[in-house]
C-alpha cells in the first residue's frame, strides 16, 4: 500500500503524544478508567485528521509523471521526505506537550492567536524553554526512527502510475476529507464528565482548524435561545433594564454619592485600577497561602476592603480587559477587544471622560497584542505602552514586558501630568510580569530570576507595594481609590469544562483616607467593577451595564457570576452551574463549598437566566446596543 509508512508514522506520532500527556496529567486527574477509552477515540481523531494528511501525497500520487518518479535519487528522497515529516510531527507533538502544560487543552484560539503575535510569542518560548536544543533532539529523533526502520520505508510499494490508479488516488484524496469533515467533529470530544479525558482523546490538528473556523460563534445558531421579549422580562426582574447610555445617566443623575449604601466617607476623585496578570486567589494569604507570595498584597487587602468571591469571566487577559472596561458577560468566540465595531462602546472610560475625567490604559507590553491598543484607543482613553516609555526609564524588561515596578513608575509620571493638569483620572494599568518567562530585576525578592510562577506572584506583589508606597508620596494621593484586580487566574485546568475554582480572584478596594477595611462576601462577577466604580464615585451611568453595583442591597439579580471559555458559557448561582455549550447544550452542576462540580438536575430558572444574559450579550454587541447613544 503506498504511503502506508507516512499513514503508521502520523498515527503513531498521535497516539505517542496521547499516552504522554495522560501520563503527564496522572490518574489523580484523569481516572484509569477513562484511558482505554480515550486512547480509541483519540484513534478515530487521529484517523479522521490523517484524511488531510493524505492530500498532497495522493495528488502527488495521481498528478506527477512517472518520468519524475523513477531517478537513482528515489530512495534518499524517499528517505528524507520521511526524516522530514518525522521531525515536523515529532515537533508539533512537543508543541502540544508545551501548550498543556500551560493550558491543560489541545490547541484552541489562543494558538490561532499565538501564529498572529508571533513576536512575543516566538520571544516567550525563546526565554522560556531551550528551543536550541528541543530542536535538535527532535530532528535526531526523528533521523533515528528514519534510520532503523529504512528497510521498511525503502520497501513499501510505489504509487501505481496507470490511468485507473491515478483517477483513483485523485478520488480518494477528495473523498477522505470530504467524508472526515462530516462525520468526525470536536464536539465528539465530549465524551465523558472529565474535561481533561475529553481534550486528551482530541487530535491537535483537529482542534486547531476548528478553532479556526470558529473564531466567532452566532449565538442564535449554536446555543439556546428562548424570545427577546422574554429575555429582558427576565432581565429587568433581575435589574438589569440596559437603558442607553444617555437616558441611564439622565436617570441617575439625582442620585448621586450616598454614604449610607456606598462604604467610603466621600466620592474618591480618582480611580487606579490595577489590572494583574494571572493573580489567581490561591496565591494570597489572606486566602490561605502558606508560602508568603503576597505579603503586601495581604496587607492591603487588611487595610483595604477585601472582595472574597469575585469570579473571573475567562481565561484570557482580553476577557478581563472586556469585563473591566463593559460591564458585559462574555460572548461565545473572541473577546469584544479582538473584534470589529468595538469603538465607540460605552466603556467605563468613555462614560468618565465625557464626566471629565483624564481616561488612561497604561501596559507594559506592546498593546498591538491582542488590538489592546485599538480597542482602548477608539474608546477615549489615552493608550500608553511600552513603545511610550522613555528609555531611560526601563531598567529591566523580557520579551513579554517591561517589569512591572517599571511599568508603575512610568503610570506615576502620567498620573502627575494629570493631577497638575487639574484633572480627575482614571488609570487602568494592566501588568505583565505574572507571565512567561518569569523573568524580574534580581536583589527585589527572596527567589531569584527566572522563578518560575510563585517568583512571578511574589515579584509582581512587591511592584504593586512599591507602587502604593510612591502614591502615598503624591498629593493626589488621599482622593483616590485604588483597584487592585486580576484579570482571569494562572490555571483554568479542571476535571470538568469550566471548573469554578479557576475562575476566583481576588480584588483589594484601597483607600485608607476613605475607605475602612472589611470584607466583602457577596458572589460576584467582573462585569460588577465598572458599575460599582461609578457607584463609588456618585456618578451616573451605571445603569447602563450588564453588571450591577456590588454596593447594591437586596435585589434578586445579584450573587450571582459568569464563567466562561471561548464555547461553554457559565452561570454561577445559588451553589449551582448552569453551562451553555453549542449545539444547544444545556447542563447544570451542583457546586461544593469546595468549588467541586456534579451533575445536577436542570434549575429551569437559573437555566433561563443564564440564556438572558448570555443571549441578551451577544446582540447588544451585534446590533450596536453597547455604542455610546
């Protein structure tokens, strides 16, 4: 059979990095039970991905002319196009080994993301793995595997080149993919109640053209759906009007600051948002941390008001930045940030610049990553990158960022230039420290550089207290309420699909000359911080959000928070979960204290309100309804 040495290397090459990575994860995560199981049906993906694998050699097969075939250079040809596709198999299997251990998935968007930003990226992987010698390895590899079984490629027949065998390669290399893409899909993935089982038993190449191609998911075709009229009755009840931006500050604007609702003894004039990379609770003390990470982060959150049950929307920077900035549940594919038609939102900065406020993005990378720069800049802030800091004033950065004390010192300058401008500010600062490669300034903390995750946290939680001890310093100082937030968590892996425990981070309020310290022990979603900002600052607009004010009492709509990646969309409420996946997939999980997920049976009201908001999110974005009006 031609190319059987090419079919039996992609298979292997498949399943080798399936047994790997089941090992690699262990049974504690993924029990015995499922391994046989995921292994045969990793085969059927495996098999169904070879079907486009075969294309070029079977129109090879039926296209070239024998006379090209039959030279004396056959058989080291032979013998080296195997070497190279060996090495580039055995490569994106190391490709994949390194993406899980990140990310505990099969490729998905973030790869399609990562062949876009290829310089921070190919950067990152360069200061964090030795690629150098990756590469060689794989390429000896694959020259041994080349080497012994040379005989066995050597003697597998060659394609025929009659007229009836070449209509037959040009036949079957339609019909292999065309069969593959109908009958083998990633939702066949989902085969049992192991998240981890299920992305094992996927093929790589499968998953990374799905991602693909569903860069953007209709909601109304892929997810349940219940009328529109019935939506925003549900949604009203919960109260959430979304009334246009113009008509919600109309509205409020008689309300003003109220000191009985609101925990501060006046409005702050300023608001510092600090946006922290990866800042999963479980890092903190204050959250049961023995290992010291945060010793200034846990001081502020005991000097400052402590948000114990906040939950990240997803599990990229761009959904932080989404929720943060729009106040709105995540919407299934790419967050709003890396979409089309995303200016002229009302976005927390818009509604405060039009307030009077100095709007500001401060970020220590190069912001084109992931249209950062695009989206804050078409929605009235002033963007200010690594690209605006001045030389001088960077003294240590890696491909990702520039350190984070550095970015603080560069987010102070701007903050002066507004003070002695007259103006109120927002500052939303997004750090990068918190990333690969782990890399920081030495002599700053007790573990050195690169170190690893807990260095990161632990570097990353001295930057932010010497940021604080600077501001105290600045005559602004006293009138600002200082934010400190993460973005989404370190890790989202879980043995179910959204497994809530990745998705809780931590949220400091700070402002020791308005603000008593306390705790603040309600269920809640990032898309409550914009509203409940300009709750805290005695500002309209905050009816105009998703979210709702967290200094709001006894309503029916709160405790309650969104978790999602980029298909299953969550809804966190009354210690249950209620998923929404495509093909209109509906489930519910009861929750542990611990944070553990069991199928439970379907709660038709939360099932329904979860579909509102959801449903209700994706079509305010599409028809325009998040524009400024």
């Amino acid at each position: 059979m031609p190319f059987l040495h090419f079919i039996l290397l992609f298979l292997a090459v498949g399943s080798l990095t399936r047994l790997v990575l089941t090992l690699y994860t262990g049974a504690a995560s993924v029990p015995a039970a499922l391994w046989a199981p995921l292994m045969v049906r990793g085969l059927a993906f495996d098999l169904a991905a070879l079907a486009f694998f075969l294309i070029p050699p079977l129109l090879w097969a039926a296209l070239v002319p024998a006379r090209w075939r039959d030279t004396r250079w056959r058989n080291p040809i032979r013998l080296g196009l195997f070497w190279a596709v060996a090495s580039a198999l055995l490569f994106f299997g190391l490709s994949e080994a390194t993406f899980w251990e990140e990310f505990s998935t099969r490729f998905n968007f973030i790869a399609v993301d990562y062949l876009i930003y290829t310089h921070e990226v190919i950067g990152n992987i360069l200061e964090s793995y030795p690629v150098g010698l990756l590469v060689a390895a794989t390429l000896g590899l694959a020259l041994v595997v080349t080497f012994v079984f040379r005989k066995k490629i050597l003697a597998v027949p060659a394609a025929q080149v009659s007229r009836g065998a070449r209509l037959r390669y040009l036949v079957v290399a339609l019909a292999l993919p065309a069969a593959a893409w109908f009958l083998a899909d990633i939702d066949q993935m989902q085969f049992s109640e192991n998240s981890y089982a299920n992305e094992l038993a996927g093929n790589g190449f499968m998953t990374f053209g799905a991602a693909l191609r569903r860069n953007e998911l209709d909601y109304s075709r892929f997810y349940a759906t219940e009328p529109p009229e019935k939506a925003a009755e549900i949604l009203k009840n919960l109260g959430v009007e979304r009334e246009p931006l113009s008509l919600a500050m109309q509205a409020d604007e008689d309300e003003g600051f109220d000191p009985k609702r609101v925990p501060l003894s006046r409005p702050p004039r300023n608001v510092v948002v600090i946006m922290v990379e990866s800042l999963s609770s479980q890092f903190l003390g204050v959250f049961g941390n023995k290992e010291n990470l945060t010793p200034r982060l846990d001081a502020l959150a005991s000097e400052g008001l402590l948000f114990t049950r906040l939950y990240a929307t997803g599990t990229r920077t761009v959904r932080g930045l989404e929720a943060l900035t729009l106040g709105t549940p995540p919407i299934p594919g790419q967050a709003i940030v890396r979409r089309p038609n995303n200016d002229h939102l009302a976005t927390l900065g818009d509604i405060l610049s039009r307030q009077g406020f100095q709007s500001y993005f401060i970020y220590g990378g190069y912001g084109y990553f992931d249209n950062m720069n695009a989206y804050f800049a078409g929605n009235d802030y002033e963007v200010i990158d690594r690209t605006g800091f001045p030389k001088g004033s960077v003294g240590f950065e890696n491909v990702w960022g520039v350190a984070d004390e550095f970015l603080f010192d560069n987010a102070i300058v701007k903050l002066d230039e507004a003070h002695r401008a007259g103006k109120p500010f927002l500052a939303q600062i997004m750090t990068t420290s918190n990333h690969r490669p782990y890399t920081y300034p030495d002599g700053r903390i007790d573990i050195p550089s690169p170190g690893g995750r807990r260095g990161a946290v632990k570097y990353t939680d001295y930057a932010i207290g010497h940021f604080i001890d600077q501001a105290r310093d600045k005559p602004w100082f006293a009138d600002t309420l200082f934010v400190i937030v993460a973005d989404h968590c370190a890790s989202v892996a879980g043995k179910t699909k959204l497994p809530v425990e990745g998705y809780h981070i931590p949220m400091i309020f700070y402002a020791p000359k308005l603000l008593k310290p306390g705790r603040h022990t309600r269920l809640a979603s990032q898309i409550d911080v914009p509203p409940t900002l300009l709750d805290a600052l005695g500002l309209p607009g905050d009816d105009h959000f998703f979210g709702t004010s967290l200094f709001e009492q006894n309503h029916p709509g709160l405790d309650r928070a969104f978790i999602s990646n980029y298909q299953e969309l969550g809804y966190l409420k009354d210690d249950q979960l209620v998923v929404l996946g495509p093909k209109k997939r509906v489930e519910t999980f009861a929750i542990s204290p611990t944070g553990e997920a069991s199928p439970a049976k379907m709660n038709e009201t939360l099932r329904d309100e979860a579909v509102a908001f959801y449903q209700s999110a994706y079509q305010a974005f599409k028809s325009g309804a998040l524009k400024l009006h």
